[in-house]
C-alpha cells in the first residue's frame, strides 16, 4: 500500500468526519456511482474524468483493497457513521448475504462494509469491486463501459506497448478474472447487463461523451 493511497485514504475520512459532524441526515448527502468496464474500454478514464468534473472521490480496486485491510485492524471507517447509519450497513450485509446465499469469509465480510459505507456516504466514484451489487439497493447510478474487442484491442497495445496477440491475451485474462471475482464474492454475473442501470460503448463514445451521458444520469 502506497504512502499516497493512505493519504487518500486519510483525506476521505477527515471529510466523512466533518460531514457527520454538520448532523445532517445521511440520506440526503449519498450519491455514489459505481463504474464495471470490460478491460481497455477506457472505463478507468471515464472514471478519473467524472471526478474531476463532479469533484466525487474515485475509490479504485487499489483503495478499496486498503481500506479493507486496515478496517480489519481497526473501525476507523465504519465509525464515522452514525448509529442509526450503522445500523443501515449492518442490515445492507445481511440482508445481501442472506440473498444470494453467501458465506462471506473475513475478506468479503469487510469488503461489503466498506462499500456499503462509502455508498452510504455518498459523493463517490467506485469502480470495480463488485460495488453495483453492494449497492444496488441504494441510490446509486450501476454503469457498465464496453467496447468491441478490436477498440479495446487497439487501446491495449498502444498504452501498455504490446503486440496484437499479447493484448488479447491480456484483455482475455482481465476480464475473467473480473468476472470470477464477482461470481467468487457476489455470486453474480459481471456481464448480464440486468446488474446495471446504464451501460456505455466507448467505441462509439468518447470518454468526454460518456462522462455528459453519467452526469446527465445523475442529475
């Protein structure tokens, strides 16, 4: 875990502590969207450009991944709800659990809290993670980012400098990986477009077009 990673992390809470501290109700500050994308759809892009433009917080897998790890160790994030929030994520794990019949192992088990936690908080950009299952109950914006495989291809090879077999292979592995995450801790299906409230083809949109289309969505 980087140094600026626990920095981002640090920052996020300092902010989550001052929002609870104005003692407004955490329903009316929650705006979260979560961003699947198939690999070299640009959806990562898509993701950096939409904070930028709404001044979210972009919690990728990275992020998200460390603050699992430190929230075993301590409650720092699930403390700066309150009780009655507390209380909200605490039904939204068991509940999604109890649906798709999971038994979630330590990893999982503060993986669904700290999604549900930054869902709750709201302001936020989270892309991957499975965060369109946590969240799908909540007010959340579920996008999907596509491309043809030749556009997703192409992008590969160009920004990871690689050869047109290397790059499928590359692009064939990631997806699937992906996906066996969600099946593994979500007992979903990362591609079935039913999980997702908008799914955008960035091979017949620019990242600046389908950052409009999200933005629109939300507003």
């Amino acid at each position: 875990m980087t140094k600026s990673i626990h920095k981002i992390i640090d920052e996020r809470i300092k902010r989550w502590e001052q929002e609870k501290r104005k003692d407004k109700p955490i329903q009316e500050t929650v705006n979260v969207i979560t961003i699947s994308r198939e690999s070299g759809s640009r959806g990562y892009e898509v993701a950096k450009q939409l904070c930028r433009e709404t001044g979210f917080d972009l919690f990728h897998h990275e992020i998200v991944d460390a603050m699992v790890e430190t929230s075993k160790n301590s409650r720092v994030f699930i403390e700066t709800l309150d009780e009655r929030g507390m209380n909200i994520v605490d039904d939204i794990v068991s509940n999604f659990v109890s649906e798709q019949h999971l038994w979630p192992d330590e990893y999982s088990k503060f993986l669904f809290k700290i999604l549900s936690t930054i869902g709750k908080h709201g302001n936020a950009v989270i892309l991957g993670r499975g965060a369109n299952c946590v969240l799908k109950k909540q007010k959340a914006l579920r996008v999907r980012i596509i491309a043809p495989m030749t556009v997703r291809r192409d992008y590969i090879q160009r920004s990871l400098d690689l050869n047109k077999d290397d790059a499928q292979k590359h692009i064939v592995s990631t997806d699937a990986n992906r996906s066996a995450f969600v099946k593994r801790y979500f007992n979903s299906d990362a591609i079935n477009p039913a999980n997702y409230d908008l799914l955008l083809n960035t091979g017949t949109l620019s990242v600046e077009k389908a950052v409009q289309v999200i933005k629109c969505s939300i507003s």
